[in-house]
C-alpha cells in the first residue's frame, strides 16, 4: 500500500469503527480514504493485537 495514514486518522478510524450503527462506507467519507484503505488498517489492527486468540488464517 503506497498511502501512508497517519496515527491521527488511525485513531479516529478505530472510534468510528466502535460506535454502533456506523458502517464502512460512512467511515470512508468521513476520512476521505477509500473502503480497501480503511479494511486494511482494520486487519492489521486485528492481527497486531493477536485477537483471534494466537490462530492465524493460515493456521486453520
């Protein structure tokens, strides 16, 4: 990925994903960053903080 996001809209990126009712799509328009971006720093977040309890993908 060649788009360098700052920790700033990472932030604002991880409170926007926790408040109910928000979506994806309203993320993007928010941050003005595109929907594969935002899916991106969301899976890294996922596999940096290990929360799928140790089991990777490709352990399964």
């Amino acid at each position: 990925m060649s788009l360098e996001v700052s920790e700033e809209v990472k932030k604002e990126i991880f409170q926007l994903i926790a408040t109910p009712g928000i979506e994806i799509e309203d993320i993007s328009k928010k941050t003005n960053l595109d929907r594969e971006t935002i899916l991106h720093i969301l899976s890294e977040e996922y596999f940096k903080c290990d929360l799928d309890h140790g089991r990777r993908l490709c352990c399964r």
